[in-house]
C-alpha cells in the first residue's frame, strides 16, 4: 500500500468542487457510495484503490473483472432512478455527450453529480486520473496514475514509427464510427507518426449511420484517402476470419492498396475506443502491430 504524505482535514467534511459543466458541486470530502456510469472511469477508481466505494455502474463497465460484481444500473445511454435512488449514492460519476440528460435528471433529484467529459486528447486522459482522485479523496493516488501515465506515454513515444504513415481508423458502434480532430485516439496516434488521414476535421467523430443532427459520412470516402494503413475496431471481442474476409468484400476494401499489401489491422471491440488508464495498454499492442505491417522490427529497448 502506497504511503500517504497528506493528512485528513479536521476543517471540511463537504467540499465546493467546481465542474465547467454543471458549476459547483457539494461534495463530502470522502464519497463512501459512488455510482459510476462511465466505464473508463469504473476503470480509474478500481485502480486508485477505492473500487470498493462503488455500489453502482453502467453495464459497459467490466475493467476490472471486479466491476462485473456490482449492481448495474442502467447502460451508457439510460440509466435507471428507481435503482439509483435505492442505492443512495453520496456521488454520481457521470461522462458528457450523450448523458448530458442524466446530469439534469440526476441534479433535479438532489443527487452529487460531477462529469467527467470524453477526452479530446491523450493528455486530457491522463489529467482525468488525478481529477477523479481529488474527487474522492484519494488525492496522491490520482497524483501518482497520472504520472505513470505520463511516464507510460514516454515509453509509447520512443516505439514510435520512424517516418509518418497516414492510418485510416474505424470503430464499430453500431455504425461506422471515424475519430477525427477532438478524439483522444488522433491524440496519441499524431504522438506515434500515426496520421489519422481525417485528423484535419474539427469533431470528435465522423459517423456512417444517422448520429443526432450530425451529417452522415460516406464510408466510400476513404478510397479517396488512400491511407497507408487501415485500423478496423470490431464490434465485438472475438471475430472469425471470415467475418474479416465479409467485411473487407462487403466494402470492396480489396481495391484498398493497404489492404492489398497487408496493411488491414483488425481489432476486438473497446480497444481504441475506451479511454480509461488501460488505453495505454491497448494503444501499445496497436502501435505494434502497425509496426509488423510496415515490415518494421521491435525497437531494441523493448
């Protein structure tokens, strides 16, 4: 167990915290009952040690495998009140986007809600560790995430591409789904030599399928593109070569000159997309098979 260097304050019980988002927030210095409908930050709270405050999460939440055993209360996009009421959180950790509506539903039934908004970058995952360890007290544990987290980045940046290649990248989520400028995934791609070729469009995603009053993006596009590299995110952990095979003739990707030369990567569902502490992980495992295809070696510090 990690040495504390701070000493409980015998002056505040209940703390004003400040969220550009819903303004002040009365909290209790040491939530004891946390709902958390973000599953990167389900992941984040187990790993500053206080997993055991949580009494309920959304039921996308299954870093760690620990999380499966607590109560769900809703998924990404609803949540339930009747469940959350019963429980009696003293804190509700929510995400923005789309759960904007449940930070109004959740304030108008006098609930503690704070969000933690979608990182637009690699760096604002990383400052999430250490707000979300103010936020419940576990003040140098958030601290000292985000420095490893820092420090895991410097270990990403020295395995990076030695020239630029222009990826393509696409997660399933229901749709096709394209980060472009504001996602944390352009981020730290930008960091490796990895230039996402729609990293130039001023949104967070682009999208194949009807998103709100977001135009719909031709997935055809991407022929125009020619990127070096195709990064395919799967809709779920375990796919069949033939579904890969299914994908690449149902999109005619064959006429993809990466695809052609090898340079299709394909990946389990929530890799790129979640953007909790273990995206690190996951963006390693990535950059290495980007390598392979490139015909690159491990580098020798590995």
């Amino acid at each position: 167990m990690t040495k504390s260097f701070y000493f409980p304050s015998p002056f505040f019980h209940t703390v004003k915290v400040y969220s550009p988002e819903v303004g002040f927030v009365d909290l209790p210095d040491n939530p004891e009952r946390i709902v958390c409908l973000s599953p990167a930050v389900t992941e984040t709270l187990f790993m500053l040690g206080v997993g055991n405050r949580l009494v309920g999460v959304d039921s996308w939440s299954y870093r760690p495998k620990e999380a499966l055993k607590i109560r769900r209360v809703g998924s990404y996009a609803t949540l339930n009140e009747e469940v959350v009421r019963e429980l009696s959180p003293d804190l509700v950790i929510t995400t923005t986007g789309v759960q904007r509506s449940m930070i109004e539903r959740l304030k108008s039934m006098g609930i503690a809600v704070y969000p933690i908004p979608v990182p637009t970058t690699i760096f604002e995952l990383i400052s999430a560790a250490s707000t979300v360890g103010g936020l419940v007290g576990a003040y140098q544990e958030g601290l000292e995430l985000s420095r490893r987290l820092l420090q895991r980045l410097n270990s990403l940046l020295k395995m990076g591409l030695p020239r630029p290649a222009r990826v393509y990248v696409e997660i399933d989520l229901g749709g096709p789904t394209i980060p472009a400028y504001f996602s944390h995934v352009t981020s730290a791609m930008h960091l490796l030599n990895m230039i996402n070729v729609y990293g130039n469009v001023k949104q967070a995603y682009l999208y194949g399928m009807k998103v709100e009053d977001f135009p719909i993006f031709s997935v055809e596009d991407v022929f125009r593109a020619d990127p070096d590299v195709v990064i395919y995110e799967f809709k779920r952990k375990q796919f069949s070569r033939e579904e890969v095979e299914g994908l690449i003739q149902t999109r005619g990707w064959d006429r993809l000159r990466a695809v052609r030369e090898g340079r299709l990567i394909v990946l389990p569902s929530d890799t790129l997309a979640h953007h909790g502490p273990s995206f690190m992980d996951n963006m390693e495992d990535c950059l290495i098979k980007v390598r392979e295809s490139l015909g690159l070696t491990s580098p020798s510090h590995l």
